[in-house]
C-alpha cells in the first residue's frame, strides 16, 4: 500500500494535426488526431499522466464519469482497479477497458514520480535503452497545403524513403485495404526492391477474403517480410491462410484479449501477437500477455492505435521491458505536427527512440500546447473514423468488395469544407 491517494480526475480533449489524412480500410483519420488527455491528481499533489483515443471521438465524459471510482484509491492497488472499473461481467454493459487502460497510465505515473523510478523499473526494469520503429506508411490525401498525398506507386516509394532519410527507418510497414489488392501488391513490391535490405509488413486491417490472403501472402513469400498483419478477419480465417503460407502471420484485431490469446494457444491462427496498451487495459496486461507469449513461443510487437507523447510513453517502457519484443514497433507518431509533452516532438535516431528515464513515464504536459490544442477540438470537433471523405455513402462489407479509385487524384469536397474551416 502507498501512501498515495486519488483526490481528482481531469480530462481534456485536443486535436493534434497530421501532416496529411491517414487512410485505411474503414476510411480515414481526416487530418487530425482527437485524443484525450488525463490527469490524475493524488492527495500530495502529484499528477500522474494518461492518455486515450482513436475512434476520432472526445473521451473526456466517460473519464470524468469513473471519478466516484477513484477518488480516494490508492493508486498502487492497480489490481483492484481491474476489477472495480472493468471486471468482465459489468462491462458487458459499458466497455471499459481503454478507460482503464489511460488511468493505469496515470496511475503508473504517480507511482514513479512518488517513488523516484521511472516507470520501467516498476515493471520488472528494463532490458533494453532503446525501443526501434517501423515507418508506418499510410496513403494519404493531400493535406492543408497541399501537399503530402501519397496514392500511386512513385509517392508510395518516395514517402518511404522521406520517412527513411528523416527517422532512420529499417522496418516499413505497409497500412493497407484502402486500393484494389493487386494494386497494393504492386506498391508492396516496389518498395520491396528500393529498399533491398528492410524489412516488411503489410497490414490492410482484415479487408481481404480468405482467399485474396492466401493469394497476397504467396505473392510476397520471396520478400524480406517480418509478417502479414491481419489480412482476413476472424481466428478461423487467419488459421486458413496460415495453413496455406509461410508468412508468418500477426494480428491486433482478432488476438485483443486473454480469452482469444489462450484460444490462440490451444488452437494457433496467428505467430505474432501485437500488444497495444489501450487495447489490453494499461502496460501491465501487455507485459502479462508477452510473457504468454513468450512461454508458447508466440512472436510480440508493439502495437500503435494513434499516440501522442503520453501514450507514446508507455510504448517505450512496455518495449523497455518486454524480453522477446525482436520486432520494430509501430507508431503514428511521425504523421504529427506537434505535441503536448514538453520538448515537443520526441526524435528517432537511427529508427529508434531512446526509453524514458525520468521517474514515472518521463514525460510532462506542455500546458500551452494543451490548451492550444484544446481549442482547436472546439473549432474542429470530431472527425469520423469509420468514413472515407472521397465517398461519403460507402461503407465496407467484411471482405471488402469495394476499394477506393487509386486513379482519383481530387481532393475530397469533404476534406476542402474542412480545409476551409480550420482556423
Ligand atoms: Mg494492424
């Protein structure tokens, strides 16, 4: 038990731009991030940091909703809280598990700052000083400016080859679903061959039939590639087109929780598990699953599910501390124009990223980004994550049996009305 207590809960919505729209199989990310701060003040006056988001959606209601929960736990009983906020059962009426996720952050943070240790050292200390990255390579519409689109093949290569030069990049991953299949193999391949001595990954989101998997992963057997990351949707899919391949194959869709992890054990579908650490409820179950992993000799990553300092933060102590992690982690981060921590953008070097070491998760709110940030979620509200600007009517089937025109090279009506508006 520590002496700490829960005195208050903040959460503050911001929009944090992107250097251009981010597509993917069920639309876009439509310029901008909306993600939701939280703070998490104890009884000494300390504040521990959380941070959620994704869905393009404000969070700020549900986080302030939990502040009866909270308000006077001691923020070491972690394990209690699982249960208080988002034991299995309740939830079944409201899913908790990503609010969970962003107080456990905070909850972290307070303890490290309380006690002087950087938030590795709570959880089991770290067995590496760097975490390395993949370049997440989007097609993207064209941003505020202009510039920044990438939709054939040459501004696919190119934009790796930016993202290279910039970040030092040796990994590249492919976010994919968006064009007709065999176009998207084509840009696979060709950054393939630019970049002879990467490595690869492509991930349309469980877009694809069966069948077209199965196609895809054949088509690449020949590549440098680390896996194919979810190419169908569901367990029994995946276990299809892994019977059919030797790709190894990865999800954060269909392997999210210890139900489908143990499932994934007794059955096996996918080789490599990535660990998010919204989508698992906080660090902790992550490094809980990755040592499942790692007695059934599953594969782990490091998932990103859209991250701004804070949640970036607890990507780098969770790849601090996770022994088996032998692949690049994701991230969104270098598609954004800014941050809220102080010192802003935090850089790569040579593809990687140093881990925090200053007690906590190591990093501290810039409060005049937030506040400027804030204001510009008045101005822009939320965006909708689960639609493509360029076709306002569509939605996807699951297989997808409509991609969007990789020859259409217009800006979206939709994106130039919010162009328009943005201050
Ligand atoms: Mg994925």
């Amino acid at each position: 038990m520590s002496s700490l207590r829960i005195a208050q809960v903040r959460a503050t919505t911001v929009a944090m731009p992107l250097e251009a729209p981010l597509r993917h199989s069920n639309g876009a990310h439509w310029g901008y991030f909306v993600r939701t701060i939280v703070e998490v003040e104890a009884t000494n006056g300390l504040v521990g940091l959380g941070e959620m988001g994704g869905g393009g959606q404000s969070a700020e209601q549900a986080i302030l909703a939990l502040q009866p929960y909270l308000v006077g736990h001691d923020p070491a009983n972690l394990e209690a809280l699982r249960f208080m906020i988002a034991n299995p059962t309740a939830s079944l009426y409201n899913n908790r598990t990503q609010l969970l996720a962003a107080i456990e952050f905070a909850c972290l943070d307070l303890l490290g700052q309380d006690t002087g240790l950087p938030v590795h050292d709570l959880l089991g200390g770290q067995v590496r000083e760097e975490v390395e990255f993949a370049s997440y390579l989007f097609y993207r519409y064209p941003g505020r400016d202009g510039t920044g689109e990438v939709r054939t093949i040459d501004q696919l290569v190119d934009e790796a080859r930016r993202l290279k030069e910039q970040h030092g990049f040796r990994v590249h991953k492919l976010k994919a679903g968006v064009f007709d299949t065999d176009f998207e193999l084509e840009g696979y391949r060709a950054l393939a061959e630019a970049f002879p001595d990467d490595r690869f990954r492509y991930d349309p989101n469980g877009a694809l039939s069966t069948e077209d998997s199965i196609r895809f992963a054949h088509a690449i057997e020949d590549l440098p590639n680390d896996y194919l990351e979810d190419p169908v949707y569901s367990l029994t899919g995946m276990r299809r087109v892994r019977e059919n391949t030797r790709v190894p194959l990865a999800t954060n869709t269909v392997v999210v929780n210890f139900e489908q992890l143990a499932a994934n054990v007794l059955n096996p579908a996918v080789d490599v598990i990535l660990l998010d650490t919204t989508f698992w409820g906080g660090i902790r179950p992550c490094i809980r699953a990755g040592g499942i992993c790692e007695a059934f000799s599953l594969g782990v990553a490091v998932h990103s599910s859209g991250e701004l300092g804070i949640q970036l933060a607890t990507m780098l102590h969770l790849g601090a501390v996770l022994p088996n992690l032998t692949f690049a982690a994701d991230a969104h981060y270098h598609h954004l124009l800014d941050d809220v921590v102080v010192g802003g953008l935090r850089p790569y070097t040579d593809g990687k990223m140093a881990v925090p070491t200053e007690p906590g998760l190591g990093v501290q709110l810039d409060r005049d980004k937030v506040a400027q940030y804030a204001e510009l979620y008045r101005e822009l509200g939320p965006y909708p994550y689960d639609r493509d600007p360029s076709r306002p009517d569509w939605y996807p089937l699951l297989p997808n049996s409509s991609f969007a025109d990789h020859t259409d090279d217009q800006l979206p009506p939709a994106l130039a009305d919010l162009y328009a508006r943005w201050p």
